[in-house]
C-alpha cells in the first residue's frame, strides 16, 4: 500500500459497523433519505407561514408550540425506549410524523390553507420525535458491537452533517421552483421509504426487568443520572455551553457590521461545514481510546475558535474561525457519543437519552435569548466573544466551587480527569449549535431528525485535517483515564455462588459468531467438560459448615460489622485458603489435570484442620473451583489436562474456627501469550486499586467504580452478575460489592465489616453462558478472562488483607 493510500485510509471515515451490522445499513440509509424529507418541511413551513400571516412573530411562535411537548415527551419517551421494543417505537413514532407530513400536505393544496393546522402538526411532530429519539439513540448499541461504536458515532454524525448542509440547499430549490405541496409531498414519501426499511430491523424488546413507563421509572433514571457525577456534568455543560456560547442568534448582525450581508448564508453554513469536514476524515477516531481527554482538547477548541470568531475583523477570517469551531465541535460529539454508548447499562439507556433530549433542547432556546440580550446591552461581538468567555467562567467556578465534578486522585484508580472534563467541556461550549438557527423560526414534521442533526452537527467529533488529526491523537492518547464507564444492570441480586445460577439476560452488545467459529476466532480450542473423581473425604473431627448436606446455606441474619474476636478467626481461615491456593499453584503445569489441583488444596486444608467451603455448597462437588482461559468462574475440577499458554484461576476458601476466608487468583500456564499477560496482570492491579479505594464513610459502590474505570482503559469487559460478597460465619452474608459502578449499591462502609473483592475481566463481552452442570460460567464469546479476590476487613483509615499467606 502507498504512503498516500495509507494517509487516505487513515482519514476516511471508518465503514466497519456498516459492513458488519444489517440493521445498521438498514438504520442509516433510513436517516440519509429522511433527513432530506425533514428538511424541505423544515423550509416550507416557515416559508408558509410567511406567506399566510407575513409576521416574523407567528413564524417564531411555532418554537414556543414545541418546546413543552419537547420536554415532556422526551422523558417519556426515554421511559417507553426502556420498557418496550425500540424497533415498534421507532417504526409507529415514523408512520405517525408521515401522516402529520400527510395533514401538511393537504392543508397545502386547499385554496385557503389554514395557520391552526401548522402549530398543530409542530406540537405533535415535537412530542413525536421526542418520544422516538430516546429509542434511535439506545438501539444503536445493540446493533452495533462495543469494538465499532465509535466508528457507528462517526458515520451517523456523518448522516446528519450532509444533511445540515445539503438538505436546506435542495429545500429551498424545492420550495422556490416546485412549490409548498411538493416539499410536504417529497417529505411523505422519505417517511414511506423510512417505514418500510425499518421493518427489516430485528426485534430489539427491553430487558427482562425492564418497569413499565411512569413518573417512578423516569425519576429512576433521573437518580441514576445523578449518581453518576461525570454523565450529569455533561448535562450541565450541555445547557451551559448553549446558554453562553451559541452565536448563531446574532449572526446576521455581526455580518452587518462586517458590511458583508452576503456572508450570512455562509456563516449559517460554517458550523455544519467544518462539522462535516471532520465526519469525511474521522477514520482516526476509531484509534482513540482516551475519550475523555479527546473530549477535553475538542471543547477548549471550540471555546478558542468562538473567541476568534466575536473578534476578528474579517468576515473570512469569521468564517474560517466558525469553521474550526465546527470541526471541534465534531470531535467532542463522536467522543461523547462514544462515552454515552460504551457506559450507559441497557436499561436505562432510552430514559438517560430523554434526559439528553432535554438538556439540548431547552439550551438552544434560552441561549438565543441571551446572545440577543447581551448584543443589545454590550454589541454583537461581545456577545459572541464574551459569550465563550461567560463559559470558561463557568468552568472555573465548577472546577473550584464543585468537587463532586472531581472526586478523588488518579492513585486511588478513579476518574481523575472527570472533573476536569466537566469543566472544560463548560468552558468550550461542547455544543456550538452550529445548525440549530432554523429551530428559532420553526420546524414541523421531523423535530427529532433535526434535534439530531444538529446535536449532531454540534456535538459530534473528528478533525481537521491529518496534521491537526496527527496531533490530537497524541495529545489525547497520552491522557489518564477516560470517562467510559459501564453503568448499573440490577439483575442477579444474589450471593455470588448462588446455583443454578440464571444465564444473562440482557442482549449482548453486537453479535457473538456461532461457536464453531469462536475457536478459530481466539486461536485456541474451546474448553469442554472432563470426567469428574469421586468425591474427596474430610475427615469427621474437621467441623463442617452448616450448609453441608443441605440444598441451600441458612440465610445470613447476623451483622456485616464484625467483633474482634470474629476478625481474628478469620485472619487463621485467610491464611490457610492463601496458603492452600499457594501449594496447588506450586503445581501449576502443562500437562497437569485440574484434580490434581484440587487435591493438592483438599489435603492442605485438612491437614490444618479447615474444611473447604466449596465442597458441598449447594451441591457443589470439589474443594476448590478450577476456570480456564474462557471459564469466567465456578470451573469444576476434573480431568482437564493444562496446556502450554493456558491461563488458570484458582478460587480456594478455607472454613476454620467457625469462620470462612476466601481468595483467588489467576496463573499463567507455561508460555503465556502477551495479551493474556497482560490481562493478568491488570486484573491484579484493578484488584489493588479497589482494596485501596476502601475507607470507611464511602459508598461501596466506590468499588466497582475503581474497577470499571481501570478496566475500560484497555477496553476490557468488566462481568457484573458475579460480585464480591459479604462472608464471615457465613459463606456469602448477602452483602453485594458489584465490580462495576452500581448506584444502587448504596451500602456505607464501616470499620469491622468484612466482605470479598474479586473484580472478574474479560478480553472480551462480559455476557456469559452457563454448562449443564450448572456451574460453569464461560464467556459468551469465549474469549479469556482473569480474576483475583482478596477477603478484607475494614480498619478505621482503609482495609487489611486477611487472606494473606
């Protein structure tokens, strides 16, 4: 391949979720061809108004008709994304704005049309598109895999920029030369087209537990926003951003004073422009990794080439500046997308969307206020300036007056630049409304296409040109953490080792390749079950736990906080668990059987008086718990010989003294290849990050926010429906700690309490399949995955290791 070949390659957008997504291809075209149907309504309606009243102010009126159903609505309709079908919504919500299209173009051909039916249709087609945008936003996640969802930010930005800057060209030729009824017409049949290849898109039905829509689920949302201080500092920035930085109110009079009137067109144009220059050269994208800190860069560029356009004193120089600012705003919005994708949990996704839809529609509409404010009491450059100004303001304020925007340092594992983001993602305005002028004079039939558009335009990301490409990239992929998070799936509330255990039942984001090709896939043979050995005898002066014998343990009714007394029987029982998992590891080996390995730690534990706690939980056969290379945990010792490359957990807890301790650990088996490796060895570190994050006073949740956000540098799956555990006197007490950040878990550390971490990372997905046997759970999509885990105590300033050897 040229050189020149190999830059064009870098540049171009990256087209892998299109080729490997049916319902993406299906889902885009659909938005190519509606986009230009919306805008030649978008046209033509106040072009119509005009001609029916000739008064600026019905035509600006129709934006006061639709920001009421725009709120409502929106949280709504993120309600209804998460609790039915998003295919259905989507489909009935684009049948229901054609018949509205349908209304227009009737009300058109009458010879005295009517101003009433024009406000009717813009409310509805605004509650409409409200209710339809939540599903559009939450189902691209599930039609596109993890791995390609920056790329699918960067060709649906793409989508919406051509048609920023295309569709009101081809709307005014329309409306100029072949009239009114031909613009609704056009628009009616777009919608058709829409419909019928939205059919082809597979069911996508909500989560087993999904609430049903109601003031309740919408609150829900609402809290889980809250609780994540990262995704509601966007909301604020949002709002912020277009409060005192949106230009495009005062842009016919700034082309004035620049005595250049034919510029405006030009300067409306600029935004969307460089917007979609950055979406034809994005290919880069895909090779961040860093989206915070990319979003970071692209703000403060945003607010730099706003102050430049309020001061120059050219209008090309303007141009240019409104150009680069387009193109910043670009990257802010495919990282921000990306962020949005990669982190929100299934279930909430179409209620945190509505919420999105709120913070940008209410912003453009009180920024345009206040440019037109501030250029009435200081002048229009002020204004636009000053503008960007008032917002880097805002970003000091919440960078010094806010701490929740920051909570904690980078030594503790937790998002270290979360604050910071926040508050330059405030100074720069994120979201330059480049294209949302045409919402202050009106908009009917497809609100939410141009919502979309011009968030899009706004607040979607890439770059311009290679040079400045070739130096973001750095810049961004040098940053700390990003911001990606993986938010809270509430499902499997129970015990960690609770059998049978319950398969997942949320959709696996993107597809799983049939099993007979996942071995080929990971360059390795998939594992498969063994012979099982007799059972392995303790001797009778050993005393059992009670749940021996039994079906299930006897619920845990006692207190998490533990007394002294307690504690110290647990550090005997810890130090013989490490120390049993330390002996069988010794031989760890290619060509040893995991039932040697049980053995091994079987004879240990006896011979120094504990029983392992495995055997005979809830049925469970051996003494300890053996998962290779794709087992995620609870693998069954047998007669699976090790082989060279394998990776090995071993998983021993040791009961002694009426108390258990519990730990495992991940090995490598002979020659390990580096990817692996280094899955182990971060696993390790995500492991230490968290013991550190322990301090009394904190949530636990705290926990599995250290872990999530260490995991996702490395695009590593973080699974959530096995958990660390309460355990003392009793196996798993029914206390929860989630590897990954759960608002829910809400419980406050204090000292005394005792509970494991055991943080589980996977190459890969973190759905899972469980074997017959009802206790091994493997990755869906086989890839490897590593664990470690610890029993801890917390002490007044942090938490001791008990299961040391």
């Amino acid at each position: 391949m040229t050189e020149e070949a190999s830059i064009l390659r870098a540049l171009l957008p990256d087209l892998s979720p299109w080729r490997a997504s049916a319902d993406f291809r299906r889902l885009w075209l659909a938005g190519v061809i509606t986009n230009f149907g919306t805008f030649l309504t978008f046209v033509a309606v106040p072009v119509q108004l005009k001609e029916l009243t000739g008064s600026a102010a019905a035509v600006g009126a129709i934006g006061a008709v639709e920001l009421v159903p725009l709120i409502v609505f929106g949280l709504y309709g993120g309600a209804l994304a998460d609790a039915y079908d998003k295919r259905t919504l989507i489909l009935g919500t684009e049948a229901a704005q054609g018949l509205l299209s349908g209304a227009l173009l009737v009300n058109a051909l009458l010879p005295e049309p009517a101003i009433w039916p024009l406000y009717v249709v813009a409310a509805l087609s605004a509650a409409l598109g409200a209710l339809q945008r939540p599903a559009l936003d939450s189902l691209v996640p599930r039609i596109v895999a993890y791995e390609h969802l920056t790329a699918a930010g960067s060709l649906n930005s793409l989508r919406w920029t051509v048609g920023g800057v295309a569709g009101p060209a081809l709307a005014g030729v329309v409306v100029a030369y072949a009239g009114l009824g031909w613009a609704y017409g056009a628009d009616l049949v777009t919608f058709a087209i829409s419909v019928a290849l939205g059919i082809g898109l597979a069911a996508s039905p909500a989560a087993h537990e999904a609430v049903k829509p109601s003031l309740r689920s919408i609150a829900e949302g609402a809290r889980y926003a809250w609780s994540r201080k990262e995704l509601l500092g966007t909301y604020a920035i949002d709002l912020a951003a277009m409060f005192f930085a949106m230009p495009i109110a005062v842009l016919p009079f700034l082309a004035d004073e620049l005595h250049a009137e034919w510029s405006l067109g030009l300067m409306y144009a600029a935004i969307p422009a460089g917007s979609l220059l950055v979406s034809l050269t994005s290919g880069w994208t895909s090779r961040v990794h860093r989206h915070g800190r990319a979003v970071v860069f692209a703000a403060a560029g945003w607010g730099v080439a706003m102050v430049g356009a309020g001061a120059a004193g050219n209008v090309w120089l303007v141009l240019a500046f409104l150009a680069l600012g387009g193109c910043f705003d670009m990257v802010s919005g495919i990282f921000r997308a990306a962020m949005w994708n990669q982190t929100i949990p299934d279930e909430l996704r179409g209620r945190l969307a509505g919420i999105e839809l709120l913070s940008y529609s209410v912003g453009p509409t009180t920024g345009q206020v206040r440019a037109g404010g501030m250029a009435a009491l200081a002048g229009v450059r002020a204004s636009v300036w000053g503008g960007a100004g008032r917002a880097w303001a805002t970003a000091g304020a919440l960078w010094l007056l806010a701490p929740f925007l920051a909570p904690l340092k980078a030594k503790q594992g937790l998002r270290p630049a979360s604050g910071r983001l926040v508050a330059v993602l405030v100074a720069g305005g994120v979201v330059p409304p480049g294209i949302r002028l045409p919402l202050q004079v009106a908009f009917v039939g497809r609100v939410h296409r141009v919502l979309g558009l011009l968030p899009c335009a706004v607040r979607a990301e890439a770059v311009l040109g290679r040079a400045f490409g070739a130096l973001f990239h750095l810049l961004v992929d040098q940053a700390v953490v990003p911001l990606a998070r993986l938010a809270d799936r509430p499902s499997l509330e129970q015990s960690h080792r609770t059998a049978p255990l319950v398969p997942s039942i949320v959709p696996h984001i993107g597809r799983i390749p049939p099993l007979d090709t996942l071995a080929a896939m990971s360059g390795q043979s998939l594992l498969v079950p063994g012979e099982l050995s007799p059972a392995r005898s303790v001797p009778g002066n050993i005393r059992r736990p009670e749940y021996v014998g039994k079906p299930a343990p006897t619920p845990y009714t006692g207190p998490e906080v533990q007394t002294p007394e307690t504690v110290e029987a647990m550090r005997v029982a810890g130090r013989i668990a490490a120390r049993a998992m330390a002996e069988a590891a010794k031989n760890i080996a290619p060509g040893v059987t995991t039932d040697e390995l049980d053995r091994v730690a079987h004879e240990y534990m006896c011979d120094h008086g504990a029983y392992p706690s495995t055997l005979g939980y809830r049925g469970f056969p051996k003494s300890l718990c053996t998962s290779v290379n794709e087992v995620i945990c609870h693998g069954i010792p047998d007669s699976t010989v090790l082989r060279d490359g394998d990776i090995i957990n071993l998983d021993v807890t040791a009961y002694i003294g009426g108390v258990h301790g519990d730990n495992n650990a991940t090995y490598l088996v002979g020659d390990v290849d580096e990817e692996s490796r280094l899955l182990v060895e971060r696993t390790r570190e995500a492991l230490s990050r968290a013991i550190k994050a322990v301090r009394p006073g904190r949530q636990i949740n705290i926990i599995g926010r250290v872990i999530e956000s260490y995991a996702k540098r490395f695009g590593y799956g973080v699974v959530r429906d096995f958990t660390g555990h309460g355990i003392n006197s009793s196996f798993h007490s029914g206390l929860i700690v989630p590897h990954y950040d759960s608002p829910h878990a809400t419980t406050v550390i204090q000292p005394g309490m005792t509970f494991t971490i055991e943080p589980m990372l996977t190459l890969g997905t973190y759905e899972y399949d469980l074997w017959e046997d009802g206790w091994t759970v493997v990755t869906k999509d086989r890839r490897r995955t590593a664990q470690f885990e610890h029993t801890l105590v917390v002490t007044d300033s942090g938490a001791e290791i008990l299961t040391l050897p």
